[in-house]
C-alpha cells in the first residue's frame, strides 16, 4: 500500500508532514470561520426575515440597510476582497498571512453567502405557522426560537452543508495569497513547482472531505424532518 | 338581546396598501355583534373580506376605521403584550391546520402554555384531558404528517382549547375536508359549544356549515355585511340575491333547467309551475288537497323537501298547476294570502 502511495505520489511523499500539515490548516480554517461564521450569520438571517415588509417586526429601513448590505458584499470577488480587507485585516489579526490572516477575510466573505442561505431556510417556514405562533400569545422572540428556527432545523442543517463545503472552496483560494491549507500546498508545490501528483493528492483530499460533509449533512436533515 | 355582546364591531374598514398605488379595501363598514355562547357564522365568497374580518377579532389584523371590542375591551388599539394576553382568550383553527411539523401532537397541543410558569404534571393532564374530548386519546406521540386532514384538525382544536378560551375562530375550518370528515368535525364544535360554552365564529364560503352548525349568520359581500340575522329567518326569508343564491346551494327546490325542459314535466302554456316555501314552520298545513278539492285544479308535487332547523322545520313545495286559466288564478291568490312564500316561476321552455 504504502510503496503503491509512494510510486504515483513521490513529491507528496516527500513532503508527507507538510502536507498533512496542510490538511490539518484546512479543517482549522474552516471550523473556526464556519462557527462564528454561523452565529453572525443566523443573527443576519434572523434580522432579515423579521424586519421584512410583513414580518413579524417589520422595519423596513432595517430591512433595507441589512439587505443592502448583504449584496454589496456578495458582488465582490472573493480574490478581491482578500485584497481590499489587507489594511483592516491586520489591524484585527495583526498580521495578513497565514491562518491567522486568513480567518478575518473568510469570515467577511462567507458570511454574506450563508446569510443568504439561512434567510431562505427560514422564509421556507409556512406563513401559516408563523401566524399560529401570533395567534396562541408567543412573543416576537418566542416565534423565532419555537416556530422560525425549530421548523427550519433540517433546512439550516442543509444550508450549512452547502456553505460549508463552499468555504472549502474558499479557504483554497486564500492558498493564492499565502493563506495556508490544502490550496495553499497545491500552489507551492504543485503548481509553482509543476508537482502534478501534489495537485491531484489536494483533489482526492478536497473530494473525501467534501464527500463526507455532504453525507453527514444529509444524514442529519433527513433524520430531523417529519 | 340586553345582554352586552361579547363582540361587537362597529363601523369598521379596512383597506390595504396596494404596491401599484391602488388601494384595496376590504371591509366596508362593518357592524357585528356577536353573543356570548353563541354560535356564529360569517358566509362569503372567497375574497370577500372573511378572512380578514374573522383576523379583527384578535388583533393580528388591525381595522383602519371602526372599533373591534372584546369583552368590552378595544382590540385595535391594545399594545403588544396586551394583544397577547388577550390572544389567550380566543382560539383559533385554520383551513390548512397549520400544525407543527416538527413536533408532536403533544408537543402541538402544549405549545401556547410552552413559555408560561404552570404546573407541568397539571398540563400534562389537561393535553390527556384535551386529546379525549376531541377523539383521540392515543395519538398524544404522533407527528402530524402521520395524521389525516380530520384529525389534524381535531389536533388543532385540542391546541386551541389548551387556554380555555371564551372564543373559538375557525376559518374555513373545514374547507380541506371531505363531506363525512366536515360533518364530524362540525359536530365535535357544536358538542363543545354545548359542553364549555365556548363562543363560535365561523367562517366559510359553504351555506351547509351555516345551516348544520349555525345560530346565527352574517353574509359578506365584498366586504360589507348585507344580510345578517337568526339563521333560520335567514333561510325562511332571505332578502338579498346573494343569500338567496347561498341558500339554494343547500336546498333541493331549485329545479335545475333540463329538467323544467324535459318531457318529464312537459309543461304546457297554461299550467304553471310553483314554488311554495313555508314560512314560521307551518309546514303542516294541507294546502295541496285543499286548493285541488276548492278551486278544481290538479296540483301535481315535482318536488319537496324538508329539514329541521334551529328545531323549526323549513322546507317546501315544487307544484305544477293545472287547469282553467280563471281557476288557477283563484287558487294562486288563495296560496299568496297564506303563510308561505310562493313563487311562480318561469318556464321559458327553450325548443
């Protein structure tokens, strides 16, 4: 097994701790901005859904700013926008490189994304159901929790899995600017040092962890919903 | 009616914002009152504005003009939290359910009291309590996609009886229902309405529901109520064209064309076919072999149809006359002094 893996990955396995290494920066990246990455995207999506026109606090200029916001940020490109946050993201990293550098810049760029995402997993929660929670006395803050968030549960699992595997898109390509993780191997070796089995090595990698997200996203959805 | 009603509209409108500049008003100077145990129903075609009136009631629709009391309380202009203890008061069931998917039926029937200090083992009883009033005592575990559409909806009735409402609004409550299932779920409301005392507001655009289930009835017509009253002088003496169209949805008198056109009637000039309603249940009175035995006329029965109503019977007669012209008019002007509502109706037969 070993010498099969040493046969058609050679530069891999020479560089076998850099790589695992690599992959190690890669999960770090993306659980750290997943996680605060949700919490300030539930709390945008939240604030998008009640805020609307006929929700349940409506107020449409919060509304407004919030959605604007949110599109402003989802039209730059991510390769530009790590460009545009270099001056900020050192002020709140301290550095710009590296995974440090890398956390603030995902964040920023991801966040928007998965708003979006969760705002449609809520808005898919029936208006009807909303409307019971009005009519049996439940606060704006008790709607959220026991009807909005409750009902949407398989959904949001759904859309996490989606925007998960999108930030690992994404933390790929902060590889570019020496960012650290799977793309960032994938650039040094295989492609600035035309490692072609360092490449494919990222892929496999990058298709077993997407894999297996998706799985264990989809398991769970599915196990929630009635 | 000295009792002070313990709802009463007055006067109210409502007109909604349109996006294209044009606004669309709903209710047109609404004036309801509606007793305390009483069963009372709002009929309408869709669109008319029931929806939105039945929604005044508890606030989540607020008037644009007029008053809404409950209790002797204004709901339009109650604050939030105010509006939300009073929501305890009044239930509410829907066409669509509108159960909770991801919870239980337990879980559903609890879900008003979920954030409220109350003594659990108590609720836990109650929702048992609940779920036999309203026939299913086992489903407690059940989610509601394992439900049919009738006992989703005697689930919602459990959920909304959890409070002890004074009120329950049901809105189109059994429009998603096959005939047999609505029957059972109008009797389950009635038997409730018996049982608690529970005020009933209906709303629907089926004039069967009213007939069945009804003390009371309101008819909507665009947002403004053009008919209202007891049920059964209503459907005895329905004044306006839309009610009437509503009643003859529940009545067998109403000859369909083909058959006034058929040779099964094979009416000639000179007979005429009559429609006699009895008014004030005197449905007993031989009118037929009198008018046959004293005016020598034949009186052939087409049809007839009788019911029982709020206790009263209500029905009538389709005849067709025949005879001499002098002794059908005779007979005619016998019948239109009596207590009945008597229509001649027209047979353009179409050759």
């Amino acid at each position: 097994m070993i010498s099969v893996i040493e046969k058609w990955f050679p530069n891999v396995t020479m560089n076998a701790s850099i790589f695992w290494n690599s992959v190690g920066q890669t999960f770090e990246m993306t659980i750290i901005v997943s996680v605060i990455s949700f919490v300030i995207s539930l709390i945008l999506a939240i604030g998008l859904v009640v805020t609307k026109k006929d929700g349940i606090l409506s107020q449409p200029t919060v509304w407004n700013v919030l959605d604007k916001m949110v599109n402003l940020f989802r039209s730059i490109p991510f390769i530009i926008l790590i460009a545009a946050l270099i001056p900020l993201t050192r002020l709140i990293s301290g550095t710009a490189i590296g995974v440090q550098g890398t956390i603030f810049p995902l964040i920023v760029g991801i966040t928007p994304f998965f708003t979006r995402q969760i705002e449609s997993a809520l808005n898919e929660v029936d208006t009807g159901l909303i409307e019971v929670g009005q009519v049996i006395g439940l606060s704006p803050f008790q709607i959220i929790r026991s009807v909005y968030l409750k009902e949407s549960i398989p959904s949001i699992i759904r859309v996490t899995t989606i925007t998960l595997i999108s930030l690992i898109g994404l933390t790929a390509i902060v590889g570019v600017v020496g960012g650290g993780g799977i793309g960032d191997f994938a650039i040094q070796y295989g492609y600035q040092q035309n490692q072609l089995d360092a490449t494919y090595a990222c892929i496999i990698i990058l298709v077993v962890i997407v894999s297996v997200i998706q799985a264990i996203g989809t398991f769970f959805s599915r196990k929630l919903f009635h | 009616m000295s009792l002070d009603p313990l709802i009463k509209f007055s006067h109210v409108e409502k007109v909604f914002p349109n996006k294209d500049g044009q606004p669309r008003q709903v209710l047109r100077d609404v004036n309801l009152s509606i007793q305390e145990k009483s069963i009372f129903g709002i009929i309408g075609h869709s669109g008319a504005g029931k929806s939105t009136l039945i929604r005044c009631i508890n606030g989540i629709e607020k008037p644009t003009g007029g008053t809404v009391s409950f209790s002797g309380k204004l709901v339009n202009t109650l604050k939030s939290s105010k509006l939300r203890s009073l929501r305890q008061n009044i239930g509410m069931i829907f066409q669509q359910f509108n159960l909770m998917p991801s919870r239980t039926v337990f879980e559903n029937i609890m879900l008003p009291i979920k954030y409220r200090h109350i003594n659990r083992a108590e609720a836990r009883q109650k929702v048992t309590r609940l779920l036999e009033m309203v026939g299913l005592p086992d489903k407690a575990s059940a989610f509601p996609s394992e439900l049919s559409g009738g006992q989703k909806q005697r689930v919602a009735i459990a959920r909304a009886l959890i409070d002890d409402p004074k009120v329950l609004l049901c809105d189109e409550a059994t429009s998603a229902l096959d005939p047999q299932t609505t029957q059972d779920i109008l009797t389950l409301l009635k038997d409730l309405n018996h049982r608690l005392g529970i005020t009933l507001i209906i709303v629907t655009h089926e004039m069967e529901v009213i007939e069945n289930t009804c003390d009371f009835v309101a008819v909507l017509d665009h947002g403004k109520i053009i008919e209202q009253g007891n049920v059964y002088s209503v459907f005895v003496n329905p004044k306006e064209i839309l009610t009437q169209r509503f009643i003859a949805t529940t009545s067998r008198l109403e000859l369909p064309q083909e058959i006034i056109d058929s040779d099964l009637l094979n009416l000639t000039g000179k007979q005429k076919l009559v429609k006699i309603t009895y008014l004030n249940g005197k449905a007993m009175v031989p009118l037929i072999s009198f008018i046959s035995r004293n005016f020598n006329v034949d009186a052939n029965i087409v049809v007839g149809d009788i019911k029982i109503l709020q206790q009263k019977p209500l029905g009538g007669l389709v005849i067709v006359l025949d005879g001499l012209e002098s002794d059908i008019k005779k007979a005619l002007d016998y019948l239109g002094k009596q207590e009945i509502r008597l229509e001649v109706q027209n047979y353009d037969k179409r050759n």
